[in-house]
C-alpha cells in the first residue's frame, strides 16, 4: 500500500507542475487559434461584437484577391531563397573556421583567426529588427549619403545625380530585404553548426585528408551528411521566418504597413494587418491567418519528410 501511495504521490506532485503550464497554454495560445478559425467564417469588424455568419466567402474572395496572391507570391520566393542562400553561407563558414585551415601538428584546424569571425559573424544577431530596419535604411538610402549609392559612385557604377532608390525600385525591393534576412541569420546558424561541427571527431576529418580528399569532397561528403540533423532543423525555422517577414517589411518599405512601392515588398502578414486595422475587415484577416497557418505548417511537415534520411552514428 505505501508504494501505491508513493506512486500516486509522485504523479501528483508531476501533474501539479504541468496543469498549470497546459492551462497557459490552452487559454493564451489554442484558444486564439480556435478563436481565429472561428472568425474566419464571419463578416467581423473587429471592433462590433455583432457579426454574421458569411460561410466560405472569405477564403472564395481570397483567392480573387491580386494584392494577397501577389504576397503569397513573394512569401514563396522568400521560402526559396532565405533558407537555401542562409543555409549554405552558414555551413561553408562554419566549416571554414572549423575545418577549413591546414592541418597540422594539432589536426585539423579553421582558418587562422576563427574564433575572431565567430564572433563578428554572430554579431548581427544581437541586433533587434528595429536596429536592422534603421540600419539598412541607411544602407539602402536613395540619395549618395546611402552607404550602397555612396560605394556604387565612387566606383563609378552610377552617376551620383540619378542615385538608386533601391527601396523604392520595385524590381530590387524585395531582393534588398532579402539581404537583410540573410545577412542577420548567417551568424547565428554559423554557430549552430559550428556547435554540430565540433562534436564531430576530428579523426574522421583527418582519415577523409590522408585519404586524397580535397576540401569540397569533404564537405559534402563527410561535414554536410554528419550535420543533416541541424540542416533540418534550419531550413524549418528559417522557412517559418520566410513566411513571416512582417515586421523587416512594414519598418522598411514604404505604404501603410509597407508593402511598398505598389505592392512590390507586400507579404501576406503586412496584407493581414492592413485589412486587420486599418480597413476594419478582420473576418477576412482571420481568413489571411487560418490560410498563413496552414501554409506554414504544411511547409514545414513537408521540410521535414523531404530532408529525411538515415541518422549517421559516429
């Protein structure tokens, strides 16, 4: 009887921590959801409590909405490019301050100075996206005090009286907050992988060396199967920051909410606000967010099955 009651005590006391967390977590996060999902079907303004049910005519008026499609258009590009360009800087750098010096006395080594670039890669990091937005806004201004214009003249790329209005061009806009995102991430998936990198055992780098194995070869043949895991993990978080993207966008762009110049920086987030606040259609805004959150989980399971493969033991 006394174990019984000791195996009773101890799940109590376990379901007595997690009660409490669960019930955070239904109230603050599955209830809104629910609640989103909901609204989704109705005709809300989002400051009346009277609504009408209006079905599925939301999502039908979604699907002949330019401005959304067009956002949903750039989200996809983002989903492209993001994780595979910040991806494969992170992974050539982690290698290279890792692995990719000479080997020597000590094994193999990074470049001379990686600890310094471990560093100075991480730093954007630390940075918020407010900094970056403010940041980047003087890179990109459209005048020769831009830092990218000032380059650009002084090597005689452009005339310094027809500078580029780089954020307001709409065939560069949405490649310069594509730098953005990159140029913020590399550092920290540098470090990520570099963390993955170093429990690898340097014998193997060392045996694939000895054995003829050029730098590339061992890159993809020993350092990118043995970090598959982290590679997984990577292109998931950095798929969802693609789907985001609201808060670079609206600090950076031009419009209400950004999405600037004539749509051509519009991501469905900034289109989701806009009808959400400013237009007062927030049925049709939950409809946005019900289709953001499919989307992006459908991505991700679909990231995941397709990256799968056999775990590597060492």
């Amino acid at each position: 009887m006394s174990q019984v009651a000791q195996g009773k005590g101890k799940y109590g006391f376990i379901a007595g921590f997690l009660i409490a967390p669960l019930a955070l977590y239904l109230t603050f996060v599955i209830w809104p959801y629910i609640q989103t999902f909901g609204y989704s079907f109705t005709n809300w303004t989002g400051q009346s409590p009277v609504f009408d049910f209006i079905g599925l005519d939301n999502y039908s008026a979604l699907m002949k909405d330019e401005v959304f499609r067009g956002a949903l258009l750039h989200n996809l590009l983002l989903l492209v490019f993001v994780p595979v360009i910040t991806i494969l800087l992170a992974l050539f750098f982690a290698f290279m301050v890792n692995a990719g010096g000479r080997s020597g006395a000590g094994g193999v080594q990074g470049v001379a100075g990686s600890r310094v670039y471990k560093i100075v890669y991480f730093f954007p990091q630390v940075l918020s996206l407010a900094i970056l937005a403010v940041l980047f806004g003087a890179v990109y201004r459209s005048d020769e005090g831009g830092l990218l214009n000032g380059f650009l003249v002084r090597l005689g790329l452009i005339d310094a009286q027809h500078p580029v209005e780089w954020l307001n061009e709409p065939k560069f806009v949405l490649w310069c907050l594509l730098f953005v995102v990159v140029w913020s991430g590399v550092g920290f998936y540098l470090v990520l992988f570099s963390a993955a990198m170093q429990s690898v055992p340097k014998d193997i780098y060392e045996a694939a060396l000895l054995d003829g194995a050029g730098r590339a070869q061992t890159f993809f043949k020993v350092t990118l199967p043995l970090l598959w895991d982290s590679v997984q993990t990577a292109a998931v978080y950095l798929g969802i920051a693609a789907m985001d993207m609201f808060v670079l966008v609206s600090t950076t762009t031009s419009g209400q909410f950004g999405g600037g110049p004539d749509h051509h920086s519009e991501v469905m987030a900034t289109v989701l606000m806009r009808n959400f606040l400013y237009f007062g259609k927030s049925g049709y805004a939950c409809a946005m967010g019900v289709v953001m959150l499919v989307l992006t989980m459908a991505l991700s399971i679909i990231t995941l099955r397709a990256t799968r493969r056999e775990r590597i033991e060492f």
